[in-house]
C-alpha cells in the first residue's frame, strides 16, 4: 500500500535507528536512514521524502538547525521530531523552525506506526500539495505550522499548531479539556487545565481581532471550547 511513501529516517542511536527502519519497512514504507545532522540535511534534499522523522539531539548539526535549514531551502513536507524528554518540547516550541509535530521518546512503536498512518492518511492523500485550512481570512498549513492571516505569516508554536488544527478538524463541536490535552500532549503529559487554558489566550490572540471577546475560539463554560465559524 506504501510502496511509493519515503520516510527519511534521522537518528544517531544505531539500534534504535535498526528497528525503526526495520518496523516502517515492514510496514511497507521506504526508508532512507542518516545518523547525523549533515548527512541528513542531504539526504532530505537529495530525495525530498514524505515524512522526516528526525532526531533532536544529533551530532554534526542539531535537529534544530536541520529543519531549519531543509525549510530554508523549500522542503515543506511533514518534519516528525523525535525527542526524548517531554520537557524538550517546550525548548522546541521556543524556537520556530518548521517542525511539523514530536514525539517523545521511548515510544511503542504501534504509536509511531499509527501517527505516520495518520498523517498520510490527512496530508498525503488530500488533493493539494500539502494540507490547508481556511476560516474567515485565514489559511492555516499545519506541516510548516504557519498561520497567514490577511496575507500576513503568523508563526505558530508547535502545541499552538495542534490545537488550532484539532479544533478546525473538529470545527462547531464542543470540545472538554481533557480530549483536547490528550490530543495535544499525549497520554504521558504531565499537564494541567492551566498550562491548555494558557495557550488558548495565546492563540487567541493570533486568531481573533478581539482576543477577549472571541469570535473564533469560544469558551463554553465548565466544559471546554468551541471552534465557531461557517
């Protein structure tokens, strides 16, 4: 089913590096593998695959600098972040580099399995190049996590990326807290309602024209929020 999918595989752990190749191979995937930064900056670009599933500590060259630099160059094709401390995410939010997702490590490998499925399955398979949203002025392209609005970029973070684009997945639907954290950080968050309510004032702010009476992002009290729009 996947014969024509090419996933570059950047990862500096040679074993880990073997049984996730191993896994996607199975799983009928093509994988180009690299063990450090530049060796994987020119294997990106050489074979502009569908997916990186990048490392983000690597010697040569960070994670980081690698998507960095591959976006720099036009690669606008899903970049996966392979981290292994929860806390990294939010070193990596700091830094807007283009990475399309994360996830942490040590991951099953039926998650990773089932999340590059599912990517596939929304960006690959949709009729344009990569997949966009649009809502009022707005055009959201969640694998660069950039928002143009009024013919503006407007970067998002990482965690801002995946709750607006859940919400536009799921848009005129009350969505409670804890479904959205779960979508978000995943089963092993150590996350309260704070920190989700805290980036929801955050992307509200880069969504609506007034952030405190929102038109958009509603909050439907003692349950959740609402993406409103037509």
């Amino acid at each position: 089913m996947n014969t024509e999918i090419k996933i570059a595989l950047v990862e500096d752990d040679e074993n880990l590096r073997f049984l996730v190749a191993e896994r996607l191979e199975t799983e009928g995937y093509k994988v180009l593998e690299a063990a450090n930064g530049i060796e994987a900056e020119k294997v990106i670009l050489e074979n502009q695959p569908d997916i990186v599933l990048l490392d983000w500590m690597l010697p040569g060259k960070q994670g980081s600098e690698v998507c960095a630099e591959i976006r720099e160059q036009g690669f606008d094709k899903l970049v996966i972040m392979m981290t292994a401390k929860a806390q990294d995410i939010d070193k990596i939010e700091a830094y807007n580099f283009g990475v399309s997702d994360y996830i942490t490590k040590p991951f099953n490998m039926d998650v990773l399995v089932a999340m590059i499925d599912n990517k596939i399955k929304f960006s690959l398979n949709s009729n344009e190049k990569s997949e966009v949203y649009r809502f009022a002025d707005m055009e959201h392209h969640p694998n660069t996590h950039l928002l143009i609005k009024s013919g503006r970029k407007v970067e998002l973070t990482i965690l801002e990326n995946r709750i607006l684009l859940y919400f536009l997945k799921n848009k005129n639907k009350v969505i409670n807290r804890e479904e959205l954290m779960m979508e978000v950080w995943g089963y092993n968050a150590d996350v309260n309602t704070r920190t989700l309510d805290m980036h929801i004032v955050r992307l509200r702010k880069k969504i609506e024209s007034n952030p405190d009476s929102p038109q958009f992002l509603q909050t439907v009290r003692g349950v959740g929020y609402k993406f409103v729009y037509e």
